[in-house]
C-alpha cells in the first residue's frame, strides 16, 4: 500500500469553506478512484492560517495514477484552488506503508 500526502495553507477566515471544497472536489474523486483505500483531512489553524493535510492510501502507484495522471508526484490542483491556497505547492510525497491495521505483524 502506499500513503500520498499533500499539504495547503489558506486563511483561518476561508477554512471552513476551504474544506466543503475539498469535499466536492479532491476527496470525492479520490474516493471514485479504483485502487484508493481512503482519504484523511488533518487540519490544524495557527497564526491566522489553517493548514490541511491530505493523507490518501492506494493499491498501488499505478492507481495513483489514475487519479494524478503518469507525473503522479505533482500535486493535482482545481480551477477553484488559487481563490483559497496562499501558495500551489507543486509537489506531493509519497510513502511506502509498512504497518498498520491491515499490514502484517499490527495485531
């Protein structure tokens, strides 16, 4: 399995709203796409801004790249996103998952 993080910063103010975006967009196709496993909005406000951080687990790098394209490193951006993101952050990072609930030896 593999864990794919991507990270946005917008204003405290546009939070809230930021996050039913997200919603309708990036987390509704993530979850269509065959070979995602589940999406996870962290979120945390500090200093008048709100970071969100998107944790998606997948089969696959192949399935990734359904939802990301063949650049699957670059981070996947909506018409709307320049309106709330204080900065496009250009990349994503990608983990491998060793352990968890479903990985052997997590019992």
């Amino acid at each position: 399995m593999i864990a794919r993080t991507w990270h946005g910063v917008v204003p405290e103010s546009k939070a809230a709203e930021y996050y039913q975006f997200l919603l309708r967009t990036g987390v509704a196709d993530y979850r269509a796409t065959p070979g995602n496993r589940g999406v996870y909005i962290l979120q945390r406000t500090a200093g008048g801004k709100t970071h969100f951080l998107l944790l998606t687990l997948w089969d696959s790098y192949e399935a990734i790249k359904k939802f990301a394209g063949e650049d699957f490193e670059r981070a996947r951006y909506y018409p709307e996103d320049p309106e709330y993101l204080l900065e496009l952050e250009p990349f994503v990072t990608h983990y491998q998952v060793s352990y968890g609930p479903d990985r052997p030896g997590s019992e």
